[in-house]
C-alpha cells in the first residue's frame, strides 16, 4: 500500500478531467485493466481514463454464436473451486447465477481412442492414466524438496526423467498432454515445475473446474466488475466518458512527472502515471513504443516469460455420431505426433442435440493451424474423426478457429512459466518503471494465466511487492 498511499499524497484525489490530463491512465479493458480501474476508485481516484483498442471490454473472455449457440473463444471455465478458499471469480459467476457444469474427466479411462480407430481397453488406459497420476504427485514432492533445498529449477520433463517415466507411446503421450499441455497450453520441457506444482490455483481454491455455458456469456464477470464503479445506460451498457473504446495506444512517454500516452489516431492523452494491462505476449512487441526505452533489466524479463497458446475449434455436425450419456462428455485421442487433436468435448450435456464438437491444440499445433486456412483444418479433423468413428460419419458443417495468436493485441491465450525464470525475474516483470506500472494476469502473485489471476492482478496493483528493485 505504499505506493497507493504515495499517489494520493503526490497528486491528490479526484477531480475531473481537464486537457485530456488524468491522474491514471489504463491502458486494456479486459479483466485486469477493469479491475485495477476499480481499485482506484475504490481509493478515491476518480480521474482516470481507461484505453481500449478493441470495441468491446473484456479482452481474452469472449464469446460468440455459433451454430446458433453461444460458445466462449476464450476463458470458459472457473478453473480452482471447493477449496479452504474461495475463487473470486466464482464469487461473481454464483452472484450473477451464470449456468455453469461441474467438468468430470474421471471416465476418460473408458474414453480414450487408438490413432487408427477403437478405444484402449479400460484397463490399458487406467495402468497409464494412473502411472502419470503418480509421477504427478512424485513431481510435487520433488518440487517441494527442491524449495526446501534452495536448488534451481528443472522443468516438469526434468522430473518426469527422474522418475523414470517418461512418455513414449501414443497412449503414454496423450494422458501427459491432458494432465500438462492442456492446463499450461506448453509441454512439460518448457514448464517450470517449482512454480507450477503444486499449483497455487488448485492447492488454494480446490480442485474442481466448472465450464461456464450461458448466453449472457463468461465476460459477464467483467462486465459486473465494471459496472461497480463505471455508469451504465438504462439498457446497462457501461456509457461512462472514462472509457474510450477503439483506442490502440502505441506510444507511451514517460518521465519523472508524468506520461503522454499516444494512441493510433493521433490523440494525445497525459496522466500522472499510467497502468499497463495488455498482454505479456503484446509487451513483447513493438505494439506500445516506450520512449525512453524501457530499463534492460525490465526487458531481459518481461521477455524471458511464454506467452502460450491455447485454441479451441468449434465443429457442427448435422447428426451426432459420438457417445453420449454419462462420463462421455470428453474423450482422448492418442497419436504418434504429440498433441495431434488430443483433447475432445462434447457439449451435448449443456446444449441438448446440439452436435457441436470442441477439440483442443496448443502451442506448435495451435500456431500451424492459425497459418492454414479453416477448410484445411476441417479436412485434418474429419480424418482424424474418421479413425475414432469411421468412415460413414458425415461432415461438418461450421468450423470457427479462434486466432488468439495472429491478433496483434493478444499474441497468444495466457502467460505460462517457463523453467529459467526466477521468482526475482517474476517480481521484476510486475514492477513498475517510474510513473508506469504494470498489471495483467501474468502479473498475478500465485495465479499467473487464470482470470482469477487477472482480477486479483487488478485489485493489488500497488502491492509492495512491486517496488523490489533491480539487481
Ligand atoms: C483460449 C483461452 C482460454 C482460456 N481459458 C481460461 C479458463 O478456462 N479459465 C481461466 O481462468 N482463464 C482462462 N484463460 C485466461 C484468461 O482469459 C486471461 O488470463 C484473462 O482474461 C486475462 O485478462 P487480462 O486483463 O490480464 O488481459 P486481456 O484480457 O488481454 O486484456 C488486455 C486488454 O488490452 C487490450 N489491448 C491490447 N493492446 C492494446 C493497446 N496497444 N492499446 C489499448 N488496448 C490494448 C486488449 O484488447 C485487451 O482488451 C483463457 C484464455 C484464452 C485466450
Ligand atoms: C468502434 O469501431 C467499430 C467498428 O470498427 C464501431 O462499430 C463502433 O461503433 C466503434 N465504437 C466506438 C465506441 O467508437
Ligand atoms: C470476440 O468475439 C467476436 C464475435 O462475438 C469477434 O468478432 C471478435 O473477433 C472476437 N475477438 C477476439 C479477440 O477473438
Ligand atoms: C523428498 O525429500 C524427502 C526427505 O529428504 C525424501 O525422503 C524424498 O524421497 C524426497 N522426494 C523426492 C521425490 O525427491
Ligand atoms: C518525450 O519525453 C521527452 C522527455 O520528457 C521529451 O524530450 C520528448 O519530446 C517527448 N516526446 C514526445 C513525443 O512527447
Ligand atoms: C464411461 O464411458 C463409457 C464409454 O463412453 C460409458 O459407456 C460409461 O457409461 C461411462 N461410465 C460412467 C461411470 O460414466
Ligand atoms: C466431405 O467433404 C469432402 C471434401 O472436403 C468430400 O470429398 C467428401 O465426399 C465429403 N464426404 C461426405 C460424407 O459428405
């Protein structure tokens, strides 16, 4: 609080904007960039202005309709839930009585495919599901001993070695791509395991995950926080002046007294100090130029971090040919090339004949099919539907490939750590830079990548652990 404390002694509180000059700016309307707005006025700071360079806020939790349903591109679900604490965003999704299901992937055992067709026998796919459950609780151990040992980092494969299991088989390869790439949306070589087991989302919050399907959509949430402290219309769309949407900033100024943020319409804006919500992946491009440059230490880590992707395709299907019913709801395809249309969905337990399917891909997979054209990608999974299903299933009729990846104000879906980056190189990505601070989710104390992180990011943005200062 010593710096909040510092911004209201400097500059007092308030007051309405006069020449385009704030007292904070807020560069992002998404989850992190909302909240800290909120934080500042719950503080009494009023005279903000919030950019956004979308036409909407709510960054990375979005939805759209497809197949006349409402599918969310982004977040989908409150992810830590039936822990000794509370998710926030849980909190809000209850208190707006969003439709949420309770995800199960006990069965997956019974509903896990060979790449040439037919499922694992139920007692070949437990041996593997369980094996990779004891490495997992073997890695947490070693990575617990390590911190008590003070020794560095390994990635989450270093530890695999060290248990002697590492995967090899298509089957052994897609029950590890569920159990880590599916949650860091990066392979366990990449993967730092002292900051990701145990895992501060699930050890504090629990480890259940609920998926949100409701037509008002996940975004709700941020618009629920916004709406705390930004007017809305009667028809409840946020109508305040202080946030001004299709606004890219792309360059920043910044000095001993105060910033000029500039935005690509050529509108000059200057503020006493300025908070950065964009992505980890957007500050690792030229998107917002920094003049002066940003300090070398401040880059070196800022630029160490992953920026992961994570895509989730929507099929539709003119009938349904997959299982239903109890425990069918996701199911598993194991192939030779590593994450190859894994993880399967589908959502016929929340849209009822629906026939809409939602296959996951990460990283690598997620980048090759962004470059390639839909009707590419819809041929790619036909095949490999073919094989779990035969030959006489019939096409799909939609496919929709989000590209959070190519769109230059993502750069991917969530930050993951990476082995290399220590706790100290963490704090200095969150620190600010004189009058620039920085918030986000993969500023988040524990819960880097997770909405939850992002709007706990923007409730303590001038936690002290901020003003750790360089080496
Ligand atoms: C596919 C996908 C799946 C996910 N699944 C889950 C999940 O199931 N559960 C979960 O908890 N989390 C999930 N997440 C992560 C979660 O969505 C994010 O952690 C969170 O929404 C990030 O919020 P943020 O405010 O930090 O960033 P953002 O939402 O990215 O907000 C930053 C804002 O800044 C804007 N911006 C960028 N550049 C500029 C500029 N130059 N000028 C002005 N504005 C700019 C952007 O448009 C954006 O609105 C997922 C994310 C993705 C993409
Ligand atoms: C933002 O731009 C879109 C078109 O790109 C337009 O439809 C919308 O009205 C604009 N919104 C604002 C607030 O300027
Ligand atoms: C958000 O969803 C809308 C459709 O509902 C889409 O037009 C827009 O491109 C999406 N934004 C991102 C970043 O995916
Ligand atoms: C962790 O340390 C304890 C105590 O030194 C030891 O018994 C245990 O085998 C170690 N576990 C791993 C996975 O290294
Ligand atoms: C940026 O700030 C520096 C020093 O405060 C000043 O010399 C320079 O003219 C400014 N540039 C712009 C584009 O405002
Ligand atoms: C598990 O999945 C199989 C195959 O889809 C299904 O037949 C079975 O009913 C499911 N079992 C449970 C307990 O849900
Ligand atoms: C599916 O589409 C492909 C072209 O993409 C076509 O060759 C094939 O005949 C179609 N199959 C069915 C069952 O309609």
């Amino acid at each position: 609080m010593v710096a909040l404390t510092l911004l209201l002694l400097c500059c007092g509180v308030g007051g309405a904007a006069a020449n385009n000059h704030y007292k904070v700016i807020i560069v992002g309307a998404g989850m992190s960039g909302i909240s800290a707005g909120k934080t500042l006025s719950d503080a009494g700071i009023h005279n903000m202005l919030i950019l956004e360079a979308t036409n909407r806020i709510g960054g990375r939790v979005n939805k759209t309709t497809f197949a006349k349903l409402s599918v969310e591109l982004g977040a989908n679900w409150v992810e830590g839930v039936g822990g000794k604490e509370t998710n926030p965003i849980w909190t809000m999704v209850k208190e707006l009585n969003l439709q949420t299901y309770l995800s199960n992937f006990d069965n997956l055992t019974s509903n896990t495919y060979k790449q040439k067709g037919g499922l694992y026998k139920k007692s070949d796919a437990k041996k593997i599901y369980d094996e990779v459950d004891k490495v997992y609780k073997f890695s947490e151990e070693l990575s617990k001993n390590l911190t008590k040992e003070k020794l560095e980092d390994i990635s989450v494969l270093t530890a695999q070695r060290i248990s002697q299991h590492v995967p090899t088989s298509p089957l052994e390869m897609a029950v590890d791509y569920f159990h880590n790439d599916y949650e860091f949306a990066e392979p366990p070589r990449v993967t730092s395991l002292k900051n990701t087991q145990p895992l501060p989302t699930f050890e504090n919050f629990g480890d259940k995950n609920y998926f949100v399907a409701d037509s008002r959509g996940f975004e709700s949430v941020v618009h629920y926080v916004a709406q705390q402290y930004l007017t809305t219309n009667k028809i409840g769309d946020i109508s305040d002046k202080r946030l001004l949407l299709n606004k890219t900033v792309i360059k920043l100024n910044y000095s001993e007294s105060g910033v000029t943020v500039e935005t690509e319409d050529n509108t000059k804006y200057t503020a006493d100090y300025v908070m950065i919500s964009v992505s980890i992946g957007v500050l690792q491009t030229n998107l917002i130029k920094f003049e002066p440059d940003l300090p070398e230490w401040k880059i070196l880590a800022m630029y160490k971090f992953d920026m992961a992707v994570y895509t989730k395709i929507f099929l539709k299907f003119p009938s349904k040919f997959w299982p239903g019913g109890d425990g069918t709801e996701f199911f598993v395809y194991a192939h030779e090339k590593r994450g190859y249309y894994t993880m399967w969905q589908h959502l016929e337990r929340i849209y009822h004949d629906s026939y809409v399917l939602l296959v996951t891909v990460t990283d690598d997979e997620s980048r090759r099919i962004e470059q390639q054209s839909d009707s590419e990608t819809k041929e790619e999974i036909m095949a490999v539907l073919r094989h779990m299903f035969g030959n006489e299933i019939p096409n799909a009729t939609d496919i929709y490939v989000p590209r959070w990846w190519s769109n230059k104000f993502y750069k991917g879906s969530f930050s993951n750590w990476p082995i290399g980056v220590s706790k100290h190189e963490f704090e200095q990505i969150r620190a600010p830079v004189e009058r620039v601070y920085f918030t986000g989710e993969h500023t988040s104390e524990h819960y880097n990548g997770y909405l939850h992180g992002a709007y706990l990011a923007g409730l303590y943005p001038f936690s002290p652990h901020t003003f750790l200062l360089p080496v």
